[in-house]
C-alpha cells in the first residue's frame, strides 16, 4: 500500500470541507470527489467513470473520520 505526505492528505481534508454544499452524511462522496480532482485537475461530472487512486480516498476517508 502506498503511504501518502501527510501534508497531501491536510490539504484534501480542507478542500473536502470547502466543497460548495458539503454534508458530513455524505464524506464518501466529498472524498471521492476531492481525489478526483487531485487525480485529474477537475471535479468529475455526472457520470465520470475516471478512475482514481482508490489508496490516497481510501486513507483520506480514514483521516477524515478520525479527526472529526
């Protein structure tokens, strides 16, 4: 498994939070969202089917429940 800077997983976590409409009862989608666009350089649209690195959302989502 891969191991991510931490400063790359903190700078996720508050781009997650500054996401218009953001909802703690939807961090999965927020997190993929965030991952998307650090993959890619954009938001995904409705139904982008890009992939992601599902390691860094995975440790993302983690974090971001552990810390809140």
């Amino acid at each position: 498994m891969a191991v991510y800077p931490e400063s790359l997983i903190k700078s996720l976590l508050l781009k997650v939070k500054e996401y218009p409409r953001f909802s703690k009862e939807e961090i999965e989608k927020f997190c993929w969202m965030a991952v998307h666009e650090h993959r890619h350089g954009v938001l995904p649209s409705e139904y982008d089917i890009r992939e992601i690195d599902e390691g860094l959302y995975l440790e993302l989502l983690q974090a971001f429940k552990s810390k809140n």
